[in-house]
C-alpha cells in the first residue's frame, strides 16, 4: 500500500515503535541478560515517545476519522483497546519488582506494539487515506506536526 505522504510523521513515530520492539524482543531472547536498562530505556521511550504518539493519533487521526465512522467502529475500539492495554503492561511492569513479571511483561509488550504498529500501518492508516477528503488529511498532517514538536 502506498502511504499518503501526509500520513508519514506517523509511520515515521512507528518506525521507532518498532525499533524498540525489536531490541526488547532480541534483548529477551536471552534468558540470562538483565532487563533492568531495557525496561529502563522502554520507560522512558514510553513517556517520550509512545504516550505523545497514542495521544496526536487520538485528538488528531481518530477525532477525524470518526466523523465518516460511527464511534463503535472496530478500528476506532481497536486502536483504543491497543493504546489501554500498552498502558496497562507499562504499569503492571511499573507496580512490581518482581523480575520474571518485569520480564515477561516486557515481552508482551514488544510483542503487542509490534503487532500493533503493522495492524496501524496496514488497516488504521488505509482506512484513514480512504475515509479523509484531501483538505482533512492536509489539516491532519499539520495538527500532527505541531503536536508532536512540542
């Protein structure tokens, strides 16, 4: 599928998604390698990178793509579902100190983004390219811009 070029800051954020996902899930990989900096680094990408990005897809994309979808769509839940649920591992991973559940939520998660981040790029992003008039994804692209310099 060829991306609308106004849709590329967000591929852009995604590639870095799963750049992340590759390391944890190669870091993983090793039963004996300490997960304390992956988790560390993964905290910070979470705050610095995943949360801004979860956040301009929802004000930006999904605030669009909502007015030709109805809101119980199942790409606007998914997308949602997905973002919550990444979430919820961050702070399960945050509540314990428990290393095998720091471990083995980390892999979920690598695993969830990186399934996440295709499913975007294949369905979310094709339904939006779809489902936008021209104007609304040159608003897109611009309200996405400025969101993320900040």
């Amino acid at each position: 599928m060829k991306r609308d070029p106004r849709l590329k800051k967000l591929s852009w954020d995604h590639h870095h998604g799963l750049v992340m996902a590759l390391r944890i899930e190669r870091e993983l990989a090793d039963p004996q390698a300490d997960a304390g900096a992956l988790y560390a680094d993964l905290l910070a990408f979470w705050s610095a990178g995943l949360l801004p990005h979860f956040r301009v897809e929802g004000e930006c994309l999904l605030a669009r793509l909502i007015r030709h979808l109805p809101d119980s769509h199942d790409s606007v839940r998914r997308t949602m579902n997905d973002h919550l649920g990444m979430a919820a591992l961050v702070a399960t991973m945050r509540d314990t100190t428990d290393g095998t559940v720091r471990r083995d939520t980390l892999a979920r998660f690598g695993a969830t983004l990186k399934e996440h981040i295709r499913w975007e790029e294949l369905v979310l992003f094709q339904l939006t390219q779809d489902a936008l008039a021209s104007a609304e994804l040159d608003a897109l692209e611009v309200e996405v811009e400025a969101a993320l310099e900040r």
